[in-house]
C-alpha cells in the first residue's frame, strides 16, 4: 500500500467511486486532469504537512496484476484503471522529489524595513531598488550558504510606532536571523531597542545620527554619521567658496534634522564662521517665508539647512520667490542628498551644496557597473541612497556565507570582521559597529537637476 497526505483531492472523473460508471472522458485529457490534481497537492502538503500531518490520505494498492485498482481518499473507496494508476504513482513520487528538493533550496530570508510609501518615501524606494539589484546579482553567483537569499519587505511609512511593528513582525512572524534598516534615524531610535533586545543584527544603510550604534551591540550601520561628513561640507564651503558668515535652519520635530543641526553648530563654532541667526520648522511645514524674510535682511554668505527632501525643497523654493542673491548658496546636510530636490525645486535646486560619500560620476570600474546597471533596470539614475544599501547588501550576503548558518548570533559576529571594496570604496566596521574609513567624502553641487563634484 503507498499511502500519501493530501490538501486536495483527486480529479472525480479520474478516481471515481465503486460503482459509478466511468464518465466519456478521453484517456489523454484523464492522464492531464490527473496529474493537474496531484501535483499542486502533493507539493503542497509536503511543504505544510511534512507528510502525516494534515489527516487527508490517499491510499494506493498494490497494482498487482489487475486492470483496476482501489483507491482511498479520505475513507472513500474509488476506482481507477491501471494505467492510470500507474501514471499516479508515478506523478505522485514525482511531485514528492520535486517538493523535496523545493525544500533543501528554500531560500535565506532576511527583512528589511524602509519607508515605501508617504512623503519620505524618495529615500526608500532608492534603498529598494539598490537592495533588490545587488540581490539579483548575490543570486546569480549561486546565493548563500547553497540557497537563494531572499528579503522580506515591511513599509514603515516613516512612522516610527510602524517601524517598531515592523521590526516585530520580522522577528516573531517571519524568523528573519537580519534585518536591514529602518530609512530615517528617528525611526532607528525606536525600532532599533526592538532587535536589540531580541538579539537580531539590524543595519541601518541612511541612519546618520549620533548616537545610532550606542543603542546597543547588535545595532550596525554602514552610512557615513553626519559628524564625518558635515565638518568636511563646511570647511570645502568656507575655504572654496569664501563662507563666512551664515544663518542656520533645521527641522526641530525630528532626531535626525535636530542631530545633523548639532553637528552643524559644532562645526561652524570649530571652523570660526559665524552663525547670524538660527531658525527653525517643522517637518511638515509648507511655508517658510517668515524665517527666511529674516535670513535676507541679515545678508549671509549661505544658509546651513538640516531638513529631509521635502521641507528642504521647499526651503529652496521659497529662497528662490524672495529673491535670494545666486551667491547665497545653501549648504545641506544627508537629507538633502538626493537628486529628488532637484526634481521638486527644479532650477531652484541650482547650486545647493552637500558632503557625500559617493556620488553618480565618481570614477572606477565597480561604480560605472552599478550605475549602468541600475539604469537599465530602473530607468533612472542612482542616488547615495541607492548606491549604499547596494553595497550592504553585498555585505550582509558575506557575512551570512561566514557564519555558514541562518544564526543571528554567528551573522553578528561576522558583520563585525567583514571587509569589502564596493562602490562606495573600502569598507569595514569599526569596534562600535560604525563605518572604519572616513577618508572618501566629497563634497557636490547641484546644477540642472544633477550632483556633480565641487570644483
């Protein structure tokens, strides 16, 4: 007897019960119907089921030397042809192996939180779109640890309770041993406790505010803090372009805008340029005309602006309605990396300066591959933000193959030794989880509607 656990059952005008005349069905489209009912089934119990599991059995007796055979389903005796019977058996070891093999070849699934939808939703589309490239690639080279490498996607909607849902979610629902993100800093504050505490590695690839990798030893990153890149933005602004005297703007509703305006103060005191006046909104203010009318009256040489892409395009705009001398540049923090300001502002965007660790024409043959690449799936040129979650994937990829398990604690522990020369440069992780070499900030303007170096 060969007994089988089933979810479905067995086409009724093949199998049919005792006594019931067989239907007018040609042999060839029984043989199809046959094996349509049997494969998905099979397979599919084999996945939920392991076998025995589900209480749906399909009972096959020896063919024998007999022309029609019993079948059992479900304690319902039918009746079928050998040759059908025959092709049954056969289908059925079939789908097996084939579900076997499904099985051993599952796929590694990490999680990934990043804002898909909402107003901030610039920054993690860009990081979709560079995990998802890299991982075409990761799964061309035959994977990780003999399976493809899969990531399971959570919108945050740059919302930090969501995030926090998220993150749980990844770990209680989906077993996920990393998990990548969350996109802005003010969200990793809050979710990041979350892994933290349950043990899980989670690398922020656009969390640039202080404080990020303090949360805790499982907590990593690989974008440059904006205490490495804003002091170099400034001190190319004063000394190439003659900034001496500026007025300040940062969003006050949100840890990363407050953190980078911490990093500016600092720096501007250090770098002896004098601050005018510092003003301040909220994320989603729309109008900015009060604080600036002010910032015109006290002529400044530029305006340092801590803002994400909305506030700080429309931050460009409003300068450009008042009437803003060209000279008066402004110079941005992380958020405002990105070529979506030059989308939403247009020419306002014009001459809007930045610190970054990589940028579209930066030279070598790893880089000129990404962009081509991205471009030609994406139909769109990369920004920062693409580029470093490319590069982190990548990394990540390395590290599960050194740990040779799906094991949080062993991915952790190879995080930490992982070394790799990407398109962003050499990269490494320092004793607090921090990115090692600092050394390949430049600093770009935009001008029609693109990043290109400082000159």
């Amino acid at each position: 007897m060969i007994t089988f656990d089933l979810i479905g059952i067995i086409d009724s005008k093949v199998a049919y019960r005792r006594g019931t005349p067989r239907p007018a069905v040609p042999a060839h489209e029984r043989d199809r119907r046959l094996t349509l009912a049997l494969v998905g089934p099979l397979t599919r119990c084999y996945e939920s089921c392991r076998i025995g599991g589900c209480g749906r059995r399909l009972d096959i007796s020896s063919p024998g030397q007999r022309k029609v055979q019993k079948v059992n389903i479900r304690g319902e005796t039918f009746m079928i042809a050998r040759r059908q019977f025959n092709l049954l058996a056969a289908v059925a070891f079939g789908a097996l192996s084939f579900a076997a093999h499904a099985r051993a070849a599952d796929p590694v699934t990490i999680g990934a939180v990043e804002i898909l939808t909402g107003p901030n939703n610039k920054y993690g589309l860009a990081i979709k779109n560079g995990f998802d490239l890299a991982l075409d690639e990761v799964n061309k080279a035959g994977g990780v640890l003999g399976a493809p490498l899969a990531i399971a996607y959570e919108d945050s909607a740059g919302n930090k309770d969501q995030a926090i849902n998220a993150v749980r979610n990844l770990i209680g629902s989906k077993n996920v041993p990393l998990i990548l993100g969350p996109t802005l800093s003010n969200e990793m504050f809050a979710a990041g406790p979350v892994a933290n505490q349950r043990k899980i590695p989670i690398v922020g690839t656009s969390t640039t505010a202080n404080g990020i990798t303090a949360m805790g030893p499982y907590v990593f990153r690989t974008s440059l803090p904006e205490a490495d890149v804003v002091p170099v933005t400034l001190k190319t602004a004063r000394d190439k372009l003659g900034v001496k005297k500026v007025a300040v703007m940062y969003g006050n509703d949100d840890a990363f805008t407050k953190s980078g305006y911490d990093v500016m103060k600092g720096a501007l005191e250090k770098l002896g340029i004098e601050t005018l006046t510092t003003e301040t909104f909220g994320g989603k203010d729309t109008d900015f005309s009060a604080q600036l009318t002010k910032i015109k009256a006290l002529n400044p040489d530029a305006i340092v602006v801590s803002a994400l892409v909305e506030a700080g395009s429309g931050i460009l705009l409003a300068k450009k309605a008042l009437g803003f001398p060209a000279k008066v540049r402004v110079i941005g923090g992380n958020g405002l990396n990105s070529p979506k300001i030059g989308e939403i502002a247009g020419d306002a965007a014009d001459g809007t300066v930045v610190g970054s660790p990589w940028f579209i024409g930066k030279p070598g043959p790893a880089n000129q591959k990404f962009v081509t690449a991205y471009k030609a799936k994406y139909g769109a040129d990369p920004d920062q933000f693409a580029a470093q979650a490319y590069d982190t994937l990548f990394l990540v990829a390395d590290a599960i193959k050194a740990a040779g398990a799906a094991d949080p604690e062993k991915i952790k522990d190879a995080l930490g030794k992982v070394k790799r020369t990407g398109v962003l440069g050499s990269f490494s992780f320092t004793a607090d989880r921090d990115p090692a070499d600092t050394s390949g900030v430049v600093v770009i303007e935009m001008k029609g509607g693109k990043f290109g170096l400082l000159p």
